[in-house]
C-alpha cells in the first residue's frame, strides 16, 4: 500500500490503523479517510487477523474530526468514493468499522473531538489514556453528524446526555467519559498501548466465530440508524453550501469568534 495519511501494521493476529497527521491533531481530509478504509478492507480480508486498533499519531490527539482547512462550500472535495455528496466517505469508512467481523479497539491517546469523537463511538471498544479528552464541535463550526454521532450516541449515553454533548459542545475528561459509558477504561498515559495489547490478546483467545456473530448481533439492535445516516448525509451536503455552515468554518479558519446569532430570526 502506498499510504501518506495513515500508518498501516499488522502483527500476531493485531491490524493497527493509525491516523498519521500529528501537525493536524490528526483531523482526516478525504485522503485520510480513503487510507483507513482500504485498511480496514486488508483486514477485513485477513484471516490471520482477529482484532484491528485505531489510533493517532502523536501524544495530543485521537483524531480531532474533519480537517476544517480542507473544507469548502462543496465540503473536502474527495474525487473518489460514492459519492455521499460531502465530498469524504466518511459513512463508509464508519460501515467498515461497524461491520468488520472482528473486534475493533479505539486506543485514544489525546483529543478525540468532533468527527474523531464519532470514530472512537462506533469502534467495539475503547481504552482511553488518562489525558484523553473527548466532545463534539459540530454546531460550532457548521457540521453536524446524525445517524451514528447522535442517535448511536443516545444509545451509549442516553438522551439527555446525547443532547447535552452535542448542543453544548463542551469537552470531557477520560474519567468523565467512562463514568457516562464512553470509555471502557482509562488507564495512564504512558501504559495506553500496553493496556490495549493485553485485550487484544485476550480477544485473541477467544472463538473468531463466536465474536463475528455476536458484533452482528449487537448491530442488528441498531441497524436502523443507517438509514438515518444517509438521510444525514444528504442533508450535510446542502447545509455545507449555505452562509450558515459557512461562518462556522470562516470562524474557525480565521480564528475568530462564530456568530451564529445573525441566523436566528
């Protein structure tokens, strides 16, 4: 694989995706994301392997979303994929994580803010350091995520919780994450890799059978929010064109205070 955004490593059974775009707090553009899917495929196709990691770059962030600088009225101009309209396969890329029938372990190292957050969400597990930190940022900067960053949020956190993550988007220490059910424990920094070994190993004694079956059963209780997520997509592709969602991200760019309050009324 010829790959610029991601590092890609398998090893005794272990896949490890790791996002490699530290100077970016290792927010994904469409690059990023196309990388990490053809990742997930090779393990996904690998019957050596019975786990895959995913991980950042770095000791500050996870991942800290999609990259803002990328980002155009016509979203991250992506040429490839199918086309969702935002112009980044991020709905497939949260497909392969979802549906790979092995065991999937977000390892978050720092941040995990925004569309990061949603990818340690979805993963089957996840094993924070102590100086992670974790939020949403969509309604600050004009960008939303329903399906799996909300309604599959709702799910793990409950609603009033969801809703309080979201409309605030305020940010969570790794303690915090885990007393609400975000993290499934948290452990000090510099032994995170070291902790999320031990559970690969112990995922990899186990039935392969037993735990596709039983990742497939846990989905099934929420396959209904795929649909939720295409009907959010579409809708994100035209929110990105509007003067609206695009003062969140010439805020951001410029490092300015947002002014959403001239849309009201």
């Amino acid at each position: 694989m010829n790959l610029t955004d991601i590092l890609y490593e398998k090893q005794g059974g272990v896949a490890k995706v790791t996002i490699n775009r530290p100077k970016a707090m290792n927010a994904f553009r469409g690059q990023t994301v196309d990388e990490m899917i053809t990742a997930f495929r090779d393990a996904w196709d690998d019957n050596e392997i019975g786990v895959v990691v995913l991980t950042g770059a770095g000791d500050r962030a996870f991942c800290a979303g999609g990259d803002q600088k990328e980002r155009a009225a016509d979203g991250y101009g992506a040429k490839s994929g199918l086309g969702n309209g935002i112009g980044i396969e991020i709905e497939t890329l949260h497909y392969y994580i979802r549906s790979i029938p092995k065991p999937v372990i977000a390892a978050v190292n720092g941040y995990a803010i925004g569309g990061g957050h949603v990818l340690h969400v979805i993963c089957d597990l996840t094993i924070a350091s102590d100086r992670a930190i974790f939020g949403q940022s969509g309604p600050k900067v004009g960008s939303y995520d329903v399906g799996f960053g909300s309604s599959y949020l709702a799910h793990i956190v409950g609603h009033k919780k969801a809703r309080e993550i979201w409309y605030l988007c305020e940010q969570y220490s790794a303690e915090e994450a885990r007393e609400m059910g975000l993290v499934n424990k948290v452990v000090p920094h510099e032994q995170l890799m070291e902790e999320v070994d031990r559970w690969c190993q112990k995922i990899l004694d186990k039935s392969p059978t037993a735990l596709k079956v039983l990742k497939q059963s846990f989905n099934a209780d929420v396959a209904f929010i795929e649909g939720i997520s295409q009907l959010g997509m579409a809708s994100l592709a035209m929110y990105y064109g509007t003067e609206e969602a695009q003062e969140g991200n010439r805020a951001f760019r410029a490092k300015r205070p947002v002014d959403f309050r001239k849309f009201r009324g």
